[in-house]
C-alpha cells in the first residue's frame, strides 16, 4: 500500500503479526538434559495486552527518547515495573482474575551472564501455551508455534552481560491451530514449563538417536548423531557396561554406526538403563538409555519378541493448581497409580505431548507410553500452515523423546472425521512419523464407523496399530452394540481401545442404573472389559480416564467445569469404584 502521508504503522496496520512470522524458532539445540544450563525460572514480571500493543508498536525497542532530536517521547509499556509473575506458571491459576484470560501476556525479565570465550549460548524453552515470541536486548529473535513441545534459539551474537528478555506470549484459540478452537481440555496460556540458558562449546552435538536395530535378534544397536558446527569429525559413543567404545565419522553434520551388542532388554517389569556418553571435540553429553523392541505381527504386539497386552489409562496433564504445569512427584504419583494401583503397564499421554520429565521417569520406572500430537476433533485440514504446525509439533516430540525406550507408540491424532482432506493431512503425519523413527509403531486414535456398526477407516491402513474411542454405554447408551461392532470387524492389525467412559462425580453414589454416580461407571467398567477382555484383536486399552480434569464445556451440575470421566477425582487422591475393577481386571489377566 502506497504511504498516503500519515499512515501510522503503530495503530492503522492490520498485519502486525506478519512481520514476526518469517523468524521461526528452529531445533538448533535440541538435547540439553546433563549439559552446563542456567534456569530462568523464579519471578518475571507480567502484563495483559490483550491489543497486542507490544507487537503493534515494537515495544521491544524500549523507545524513549526520539533518535533524531534526542528528545523524550512517550510510551506505553514498563516491562521492569509490572506486577511480577512465576515463571514456568499458567497464568490462569497463577491469578484469579486471569482465570480465563485467553490473549496475549507479556512476560519480561533481566539476566546477567558471564561470557567465556568460544561458547555459544542458546535460549532454551520447554513449553509455552501457544505462540510465543521472544525479543532480547531490542532486536526481535523469532517465535515459536505450538503449546507443548520445546524450542531453542541461539543468542550466540545478541547476548550481553545485562540482558532485558521480553518473551510475548499468545494463547488465544484459532481454527488454524494445533488444537483448534474446540477442545475437551482447558487452555491453559503462559511459559508453564521451564527456561533455560544452555552453554555448548563452539562444536556441539545438537542431536543424537541410540536404539536397538529392529530385527536384529536384539543384537545390534544403531546411532545417529547429528553435529552442529563443523561439517567433519568424530563424534566418541562409550557404554561402559556393554564395553562399547566407538569413533563415529562425522560427514555433513551427520554420522551414523551400527554396532553389535547384546544389551539387557528394557522392559516395564526389568526397566534396564544403560549410562551412555557421546563427545565430540570439547563437548560430552550424557544420557541413560533403554534398548527393546516393539513390533507388531499380525493381530499382535511384541515386546521384545514377547506378545503383550497393553493395559493402560489415558491421563491428561492437567492439575486444578498447577494447570499444565507439573512436578516430579506428580509424575510419579500418576506412575505408580498406573503400575501399583491399576497393575497396568501403560499410559496414553492425551492428547499433547506431556513434559519431557514423564519419559525419563517412565524410562527409569518400567511404564510404556503412548505420546500424541493434538491433531483434535476437525482441525483445518485443507490448511497448509495448519499441515506445518502439526508436523513441527510432531517433529519435535519425536526429536525429544526418541531415546526413550518407554515410548512404543506416536500417536498422529484423535477422533477425527474420515474425509479426504483429513486422509492426505494425517497419512503425511504418520509417514513423517516413520521417516523421523522407523523403531516405533503408529497410531491415531480413531471412531467406530456408527452406520456400519464396525472399525472402518481409511486411516487404518497408514497405522501400525488402529485406536478406537468408543463410548457404548454413555453417548452411545446402548453398550449392547459394543458387541456387534467387534463381531462385524475383522482389523488386519491390532486394536487398541483408546477409549470408553463414563462421568461420575466423586462421592455421588446410587443405584449402578443411575447416570452419574460411581456405581454407573463401575458397571460401565465391568461391562466394558468383559467384552474387550474377550475379543482377539484387541490388544490393549488406555480407558478415559484417570484423572478427572478441567473442561469449560462441561457444565451440568456433575460436572461444573470438569470432566469426571477420571477413575480418580481432580484431587489427584479419592478413587472412585471404577478403579477398582480395573485394577481387578489387569491383575487376572
Ligand atoms: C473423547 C475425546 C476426549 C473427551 C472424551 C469425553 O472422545 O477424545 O478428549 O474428553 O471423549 O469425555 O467426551
């Protein structure tokens, strides 16, 4: 558009946003676990700008005084005296008011660093709920797309030794996104996970990817390992206790070895971990990993050779204090309420990908896992920046969690409409899925063909394993149908059931015929697993759910916000009847 004289970007641009989308966060440092970092956790301070002044105006260039005449100006914004805000927090159940705050925030703080020679510095963000874009010392550095996975950005040439950090957060919801506007889970918005600062020397390994080949008799393991800063080297890979000590060629970035080995199988009842080392020129990174197998033959899957039957729950991330914001202990009270209380083995971590910390504890713990992107319900499938998001998303769980031997399954989405255009959408996922790891089988968790009354998706044929969500007995409140729709499949792969449910409010207690009490769930429960319990192709099933979580659609009398589908109640402790006949099924199984 011509100038017509007094245009005013400040306030008369309608693509403010534009100009920040060509910068993009990319996975430049991706493995930061044992390297030298610094958090950033503690108090920021924080704004609402629910007009997006910050990004309008370049708020980030801190502008006071007019450059030409050396004269004060005004301005809108004072970053270092705005209420101050817990970093990694949601900023929904940080503050009362902001309970349901959706837009932009604006985050800020100082850091000083002490600068060596040679170092490279990066910015290294593990979650931030859902756009994020990050400014340091008034130059603008890039964003990021996407609630739940975690992104870097070097700061190698911008750092300081006093540095001002503005990271402007936006959370709003948009038919274009990953997830859409409509979800079953609350939005949560903020720099919820951690911050770090991560020094690498100049060389460093950016990435690496150890397994066990598939089909090798369990006796040889594969690396990848991915080097930034020199196009050729050696990149040194020791396992003490398997007696590996190998020199990996480095050409292009790139170096891969096969190595024979025949390792202890990880496994959850023999959760077995290997101390693994990798150094190249004056960087050593460190890592504990699992070596096993899975596979699927057939109707089956095989663990290590071994056919298993995943018997799993489904579990949301979601705390009534900390939102998506979590902690060790929660991990670990969440895993051994699956492995000690319901005898189970496995977990389906809906419908995003949970933080990194759930892995490496499974991985240490002996629980397998189902990760997932949030290709929910009908998102923009004929959108390509929708398309990119999603694959991003994908890309960077699979990068973040491929050394977890607790990981068997990436989910590519969940209950999504069998068009065309959602066929070419999620069979791209699934390939890139397969291209990004080949040891690993995928899945989408899928809808029961209701006129047919059988497993029929076209989408199957692109999985490893198919997921069903079915609710017979509550949407659908016929359970006798369940019956018929596993009589009319006959899946040329292994099912696994996803998910069934029922609400039922902790503590509400009736006749197991009235909706809502605990003893409706519980038969729901009984009758639900006879059936599964007895179909040869079903192997598996991750119920919904185990913890009852936050939901702004829900909002019957039951309910009030949440969705009481958990077999637990929202306070992470009460169990409701239904845990327990789980627990009685995995356990005689
Ligand atoms: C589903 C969805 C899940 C919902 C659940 C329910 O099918 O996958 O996200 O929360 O049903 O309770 O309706």
């Amino acid at each position: 558009m011509k100038n017509p004289g007094n245009f005013d970007s400040d306030i008369h641009a309608t693509d403010h946003r534009a100009k920040y989308e060509k910068s993009r966060a990319d996975m430049s440092l991706f493995f930061i676990d044992g390297r030298d970092k610094e958090s950033l956790a503690g108090n920021w301070t924080f704004m609402t700008d629910p007009y997006e002044s910050a990004l309008r105006a370049d708020w980030y260039r801190e502008k006071r005084i007019d450059a030409s005449t050396g004269m004060k100006i005004p301005f809108d914004f004072d970053f270092d005296l705005w209420p101050r805000m817990k970093v990694p927090s949601c900023w929904n159940t940080e503050r009362s008011d902001l309970f349901l705050y959706e837009n932009m925030g604006l985050y800020f703080r100082t850091f000083t660093i002490e600068r060596k020679d040679d170092e490279r510095i990066f910015l290294f963000f593990e979650g931030v709920a859902y756009r994020a874009y990050v400014f340091l010392n008034g130059e603008y550095l890039a964003m990021h797309d996407g609630a739940s996975t975690p992104f870097s950005i070097e700061i190698t040439d911008c750092v300081r030794t006093d540095n001002r950090l503005i990271v402007a957060v936006d959370a709003s919801r948009s038919d274009r996104r990953v997830p859409m506007s409509n979800t079953d889970w609350f939005n949560y918005g903020g720099i919820y996970r951690d911050v770090y600062i991560v020094r690498t020397p100049s060389t460093f390994i950016r990435d690496f990817f150890l397994r066990l080949v598939p089909d090798s008799g369990f006796g040889r393991i594969a690396l990848d390992v991915c080097v930034d800063g020199t196009s050729r080297g050696e990149v040194l890979l020791s396992i003490p206790e398997l007696g590996i000590e190998r020199v990996v060629t480095v050409e292009n970035g790139k170096g891969y070895a096969e190595i024979d080995a025949f390792p202890i199988l990880w496994s959850p009842d023999e959760p077995k971990l290997y101390e693994v080392k990798l150094s190249c020129e004056g960087d050593e990174i460190f890592d504990r990993i699992g070596f096993r197998e899975i596979k699927v033959e057939g109707r089956r899957i095989l663990l290590n050779g071994k056919d298993i039957f995943l018997k799993g729950i489904s579990c949301h991330e979601d705390d009534v204090d900390l939102g998506k914001s979590t902690t060790r202990e929660s991990i670990l009270a969440t895993i051994s309420n699956v492995k000690d209380g319901l005898c189970g083995n496995f977990i389906r971590l809906a419908h995003y990908p949970h933080t990194r910390e759930f892995a490496r504890l499974a991985d240490e713990k002996g629980i397998l896992l189902w990760e997932e992107i949030p290709v929910y319900w009908a998102i923009a499938f004929d959108d390509e920046g929708t398309y990119r998001d999603a694959e991003n998303q994908l890309a960077e769980l699979v990068t973040r969690d491929r050394n977890r031997a607790s990981v068997i399954i990436w989910s590519v989405g969940n209950e999504n409409p069998d068009t065309d255009a959602r066929f070419g959408f999620m069979s791209a996922l699934a390939a890139k899925a397969k291209a990004l790891d080949d040891t690993r089988c995928v899945s989408a968790a899928c809808l029961v063909n209701k006129e047919k009354e059988m497993i029929e998706d076209r989408l199957a044929s692109r999985l490893d394993i198919i997921g069903i969500n079915e609710y017979y007995g509550w949407y659908t409140p016929d359970i006798t149908r369940l019956h018929v729709v596993l009589e009319n499949s006959n899946p040329d792969r292994p099912v696994i059931i996803t998910e069934f449910g029922a609400d039922a409010r902790a503590g509400n207690h009736g006749p197991r015929e009235e909706m809502w009490t605990e003893e409706f769930q519980a038969e729901l429960y009984r009758r639900q697993t006879a059936e599964i319990g007895s179909c040869v192709f079903i192997r598996g099933m991750t119920p919904w759910i185990l913890y009852d979580f936050r939901a702004v659609r829900r909002l019957n009398r039951y309910q009030e916000g949440f969705n009481r589908k958990g077999l637990i109640d929202s306070d992470r402790k009460t169990r409701k009847l239904a845990f327990r006949v789980l627990a009685d099924f995995y356990r005689n199984m």
